[in-house]
C-alpha cells in the first residue's frame, strides 16, 4: 500500500547533518511528491549554507532547536557522528516531530533503549536507517526465505569486502568514542540483515577484528563477526574497510536452510537456487534502496503502514553491535541478552 499524496500536505523534512550520507537521504527526499525539504541543519555554518543553496535555497542554520521550530517542520533526517544519534533523537521526540535516524540508532543499549521509550511516550514515529534491508539483495534474501525457497534457515553467511573509504585519518568513523567502533559503524547492517533473515532471537556474539590497514588505527577495519540464534542457527558476518585493492567492492551471500541452498553473488542479476528439484535461478528486481526507504518511512508517518525498521530492532541491532566490540576486545562470546540487560529490558 501506498500513500495517497493528492488530499494530503506534503511532509515537511529537516535534515540534519549535511555530510555524505546525507546527500543520499536528500537524493531521496527530492525524488516524492508527498515530503518536501524545509531545511537543513549542520553545525558548521558554512557546510549548512553549502547544503542549503545545493537543495533550492532552503532555510538553514546551526542550531537544532531553531530548525525543529520552524513553520511546517513534522519530522527530521539525522545524518551525524554516530555518538550524537541519542541526544539528537531525545530533542527531536520531544519536539513531537518524527524520526529517520542513520544507523545506529545510539553506540549504547542503555542509550538506544531510553530513545525507544521516548517516542513510545511522544506518539511519534521512530525509524532507523538499516538500508540494506531496502537493498535489491537485501529484500530478495528475506522474500525467498519467506516463500519457503530454503525452508528454515540454518546457517548464513554474508562478506561485505569494501576498500578504504575514509578521507583521511581525521574522520570521525576512526574515532571509537564517536562512532561507537566499526561494529557499531558498519557492522550493524550486516548484524541486522542477518537477524532479519533468519528471524529468530540472537543469543550470543562472538568476534575477531583486525586493523588491516594500519597498526595505529583505533578501530578495527576489518571484522569476523559469528551470531547465534535460539536455536542453534548460525550467521557468519565478514565486514571489511580494509581490503586491498581501495576501489574494491564485494558482497557474498549464502543462506542454507533446511530444504535448500540459496546463493547471491555480487556480480550477478540472479540467484541460485539449489533444492530437491536441483538448480534453478530467478532474476532480482532492480531498485532504489534508498529511495524505497525514504518512502517507507513518509508512509509511516503518514500512517499508511508502520515503520519497517522500528525503535526495538534498531535497540537490537545497537546491542548486537556492543556485543560485538566486547567480544573482539574480550576474545569471548558475549551473550546478547546480557547487553540488553544494561539497558532495562
């Protein structure tokens, strides 16, 4: 179902944040008639004016509260360092604005859990930007396993190999007090899409990490990332930033399940499908993740359907990441429920 946008108010959007990601989002926005851009947000006044002139002239300013008492403002885009999410979020929910925040929703359960009670509170709509769940591939996976094309899943394994993509050694994503670390920056999608998958409860993580291209980064750019379900399924999760050459980009998807064997390779248009019929393939759909998400999301405020990615998975998500950390630094499995546990729930 989607919304209706010829009897109803176009949604009006304050994006806050001006960086990278925040282009996509805005990419996005520009491409619906039932949202519009009111203005943008940055803390740096020049960037602010940037983002402003490159998307119409819009308002802009530096300072959050102006931007969410601005005539026609309903929900806000937050694109900034990860360690900024929660306070971010809180302000927002308290404004009795809506909510599509980048990934992860906070670098704490304790953080993540009290946002979720606040838009509970305010009656707003909370979504997390988990875009790989509106990737091609990403919604391929889950409607094949939904169609029973595997059965019930039993082991998954997803490597996401990527070049190095930061600027320079003065980014934030290399910052572990700010990004939460690359468990919590990058990892998160594919402990998410993971769960998503398989769509049982996560037990336990157990990680490694490594600092592929330096010994002095504070963070490891490169992870093996092993989650355990309730019932002995299996994820096996390899994220990297640090593989050589840079401009690499790779992505290996299996997913075994209980009648079959479904395969997604990066470079192909199809899946591979091995069941008791023996081989066969089906074509994936082409498609906007991100502007599918944009649009999932103004639906959600709207009202047409609830949000995909909701404040308790994003929680999830957030708590699978902190685990993750802990292991890497432990060398240990770290039980998933006991993360939560911090958090009161």
């Amino acid at each position: 179902m989607t919304s209706d946008s010829s009897n109803v108010a176009p949604v009006g959007v304050v994006v806050v944040g001006t960086g990278f990601i925040a282009d996509q989002h805005l990419a996005a926005l520009h491409g619906r008639t039932d949202a519009h851009l009111v203005g943008v947000v940055d803390v740096d006044a020049g960037r602010a004016v940037a983002a402003a002139r490159g998307n119409g002239g819009v308002r802009w300013t530096t300072d959050l509260g102006t931007a969410l008492d601005w005539p026609g403002v309903d929900a806000a885009v937050v694109c900034t360092p990860n360690a900024s999410h929660a306070e971010i979020a809180l302000r927002v929910a308290a404004a009795g604005r809506h909510l599509l925040v980048e990934k992860p929703l906070a670098v704490t359960a304790a953080q993540a859990a009290g946002v979720v009670r606040a838009y509970e509170r305010a009656g707003t709509v909370l979504m997390v930007a988990h875009t790989h769940r509106f990737y091609d591939y990403g919604r391929h996976v889950r409607d094949q396993i939904a169609a029973g094309a595997v059965g019930r899943p039993q082991l998954v394994r997803l490597a996401v190999l990527g070049g190095w993509i930061w600027p320079d050694w003065r980014g934030w994503n290399l910052d572990p007090v700010r990004s939460g670390g690359h468990a919590l920056h990058n990892g998160v999608h594919l402990l998410d899409l993971v769960t998503w998958w398989i769509g049982r409860s996560p037990v336990s993580v157990y990680a490694r990490g490594a600092r592929q291209t330096s010994a002095e980064l504070e963070i490891y750019d490169y992870l093996e990332m092993v989650v355990r379900y309730a019932d002995d399924a299996l994820a096996i999760c390899e994220m990297s930033r640090g593989h050589r050459p840079q401009a690499l980009s790779y992505r290996d998807v299996l997913v075994q399940g209980s009648t079959g064997t479904l395969t997604v390779p990066w470079d192909g248009e199809a899946n591979l499908l091995i069941d008791e019929r023996g081989p066969g393939n089906a074509p994936i759909p082409g498609g906007n993740g991100f502007a599918r998400q944009f649009g999932a999301w103004i639906d959600a405020v709207r009202g047409v359907s609830p949000p995909p990615v909701g404040g308790a998975e994003g929680a999830l998500a957030v708590a699978l990441g902190v685990a993750a950390e802990r292991s890497v630094a432990s060398g240990r499995p770290v039980a998933v429920a006991d993360v939560l546990a911090e958090a009161g729930r």
